[in-house]
C-alpha cells in the first residue's frame, strides 16, 4: 500500500493520467467521428478554391497579380477576406473596366457560384472577413430610429441623410443606396470598400449594422417611405430649407407686393 500510494504523489503521475486520457479521446473521436463527411468536405472547399483560382488568373490577376500580391494597377488581396470580394464582384464593381479613382457599379459579370469560388481563393491567401450569413444582415426586428440615429452619426456625412449619395473629393462619389441588398450593406460596413471607412464588429456590433439597414430600407430604394411628405430628393434640411425661402418666401412676398399694389389703386380712385 505504501509503494501503491507513493506511486501516486510521483511527479509524472498527473502528466501519465493527462496523456492517457488524450490518447483515448483521440481513438473515441477517430472511431465515431464522420470521416466522410469531413474528408468530403475538404476536398468540395479545394476544389472551390482551385476553380477561384483559376477565375482569378483570368480576370484578375492583371491588376492584383498572379498571386494576389498587387501591383501598380491595384491593390493586395492578401488578407482582404472572402466578403469584400463578395461585395465588390457581387455588385459588379469588379473586374475593373480600367484604373480610375473609384470603380463605378456596374453589370454583374460572374454567377454567385463563381463569385464564392473567388471569393474562397481570395480567403485561402490570408484571413479577413467572411461572407456574412442571412441571420447576421437581416434587418428583421431591428429598431429603425437607431438605424436613423446610427446612420445619421456614421454615413450620412457622405451618403446623405436619405442614402441618396454624394460627392467627395479628388472625383470620388459616395454612392446611392437605392436597392443596394441587405448582405451588400452589411460587408461594405465590414471591409470599407474605397473611400468608406471599416466598422468591424468591434467597432459597431451586428445589432446596430441591422438596425442601420433597416433604417436604409425604409428610407431608400423602391419601397422608401417619406414620413414628413414631399422628400426633395432627399438631400437633407439645407435643401428643405431653401425650398422653404424661395417658393414660401417668395410667395409672400409676391403676395405683399399685390395688395401694395392694389391698395394703392384703389387709393387713387
């Protein structure tokens, strides 16, 4: 019994226990484990990447180099992440027609499985952000008036109080959001494409982007609502204003100027 006991308190003994153990969840995980299905999986997401590659070398590389590295024509990929190619190629900005200060939108040239195999390549060169899913960008019981709230403090700076756009400088523009999708909004808030900053979810967790694309959706697009009336364009309280003093303005004056008029007519009669 003492040479059983003092075996235990042997200094080794906990790292013997620790070892065994592992050995036996490793030979437990390797019999159940669903080899199949993870080995399947494997070989879809290399084929994946394999096929991205191969878009990549057609219609990219040119610009971003054989191997993502950038060049004179356009920047690194390196670490970029899957979602910024999501947006940029799902909204047709990319391929670029040509080098400029800012690639337009344009028609969308790829399918989305050929967008995810990009965008798989792109994310095998270096981590970064990963395509949203629908429960992430869904603004789906989001609270509009902290969106408006949000957006108003964040983006309405470029893009304007109602996401109608704007100009920036050196020939930039900040572009409408009229129609722009949901999981779009969401990875541009992501990845800062061009001129717009990033909001990673350090910065701005997924609750407030939801909120701020709900707010979008309501004020922006096809089914915007105008709460206050006739929107103006939506460009904001200086447009509004300015309305106010020509036409309202105006109007009264015009009217002051007929009774004067009119009162001093019928003075002289």
């Amino acid at each position: 019994m003492k040479k059983l006991s003092a075996r235990r308190r042997h200094p080794l003994a906990a790292v013997v226990v620790l070892l065994f153990a592992l050995a036996a969840t490793g030979g437990l995980y390797a019999v159940f484990a669903p080899a199949d299905k993870a080995q399947a999986d494997t070989t879809a997401q290399s084929l994946a990447i394999t096929e991205g590659k191969k878009l990549f070398a057609v219609g990219c590389a040119t610009c971003h180099g054989m191997s993502g590295q950038g060049s004179s024509d356009g920047p690194s990929l390196i670490g970029v992440g899957a979602a910024a190619v999501d947006f940029q190629v799902g909204t047709g900005r990319m391929p670029a027609q040509q080098p400029g200060v800012q690639i337009p939108e344009k028609k969308v040239i790829y399918s989305q499985s050929e967008i995810d195999q990009l965008a798989g390549y792109i994310a095998s060169l270096g981590a970064g952000p990963s395509i949203p899913t629908s429960s992430q960008y869904s603004p789906s019981g989001a609270d509009i008036a902290k969106g408006g709230d949000l957006f108003r403090s964040n983006c309405a700076q470029c893009h304007n109080f109602q996401g109608k756009g704007g100009a920036l400088t050196d020939g930039k523009t900040a572009p409408t959001l009229d129609g722009v999708s949901a999981k779009h909004i969401f990875e541009a808030m992501q990845t800062g494409p061009q001129s717009m900053p990033a909001f990673p979810d350090t910065t701005m967790p997924e609750k407030q982007k939801q909120d701020i694309i709900a707010y979008v959706h309501t004020v922006a697009g096809d089914n915007a609502k105008s709460p206050g009336g006739l929107s103006l364009g939506g460009l904001g309280p200086v447009s509004e204003g300015l309305f106010a003093w020509i036409f309202g303005m105006g109007a009264m004056i015009a009217l002051a100027i007929w009774v004067a008029a009119h009162t001093a007519k019928a003075k002289k009669s």
